[in-house]
C-alpha cells in the first residue's frame, strides 16, 4: 500500500464562507495557511488544514467603513476571537469513499480552542499528482462560543436574528512534496 502526503497549496486553496441573518446573508472568504492531504493508494484517507482567521474577508460590503467595521466585529470574541485564536483547524477523521471520486468525511473543527465533530461530502480530482478536493462544511457557531444574536440566547432579536449555522464552502489543492 503507498502512502502519499500531499502538501496544501495556500495560494491555490481557499474558504467562501456565507453567514445568513433574517433579512439577508453576508459571504466572504477565509484563508487556508498550511496543511496536508494523505492518501493510501490514491484514496483519501487522512489529513489536516490550518485556517487562518486573522485573513477573515467580507465581499458583499462595499462601503470600507462599513466593511472594516463588520470585519473587526468578526474578528471579535463575539465570533472568532482571532487575536487570541490566529488559527482553527480541521483535522480528518475517517474519510469513507461514497462513489467516483466522492467521500463521507468525518473529521474535528477546532475554533476558539473548543473541538466538536463535523461530517460533509467532498469531491476529490487527481491530476497528475495535483489533487483537489471540495466540500461545503455547515458549523453551528454557537457550539464554539459565538452567541451573538443567537436565537439560543437571546430572545425577542426580530429581524437582527442571526442564524446558529454559517456555510464553509472549502477548496483545496495539493501536491507531493
């Protein structure tokens, strides 16, 4: 059996993450800082992923202020405490192929230092030795402290509600070191 780690490529891998609130939805992006794929006989069977929450981006905020602002709350202990907290990470489990080039992923998310199970699908390509792998992960934010107007929490929020679970669409590419 060959055992291959694939190292993450940074700048070829990324997050767009979505955050949906009662009267709309904000999206952005979050940068992958290092990581590795591994897999045995060309299936996927292990690896992990640092996410760099300092790189945190709103796309769908034109106005800098605002944006800037919106940003700085993100990066705030109501969410990602990201001065305190640089890094999450996602670490694989188990990774169960489900047909052509799809797996049931089981693996663990730690944000603000708190760890809880998270299962998705992804799809996975190899290219000559390049593979890439994709999957939409959906958190539960409040299971990492991050209660900000959380239906959970806080009562009678009407339209400032925002929803528990934010979207973590997650491509990666990597390659033999």
């Amino acid at each position: 059996m060959e055992t291959q780690k694939l190292a993450i490529e940074a700048a070829q891998s990324n997050i767009d993450w979505v955050g949906r609130k009662v009267t709309g939805a904000h999206n952005g992006t979050i940068s992958i800082k290092e990581g590795a794929l591994i897999l045995n006989d060309g299936q996927l069977t292990g690896g992990e992923f640092i996410i760099d929450t300092t790189s945190i981006k709103i796309l769908d905020v034109s106005d800098p202020s605002t944006n800037a602002q919106f940003a700085g709350h993100l990066a705030s202990a109501d969410f990602f405490a990201s001065e305190q907290y640089p890094e999450a990470k996602f670490t694989i489990a188990l990774a169960e192929p489900a047909g052509d080039n799809i797996y049931n992923v089981k693996g663990d998310l730690t944000i603000k230092g708190i760890t809880h199970p998270v299962a998705f699908t992804a799809v996975l390509s190899n290219n000559n030795g390049t593979v890439s792998a994709s999957g939409k992960v959906v958190v539960d934010r409040t299971l990492y402290d991050m209660k900000f107007r959380s239906g959970n929490f806080f009562k009678d929020l009407g339209d400032t509600l925002i929803y528990n679970n934010f979207d973590l669409n997650v491509t990666i590419t990597a390659k033999a070191a």
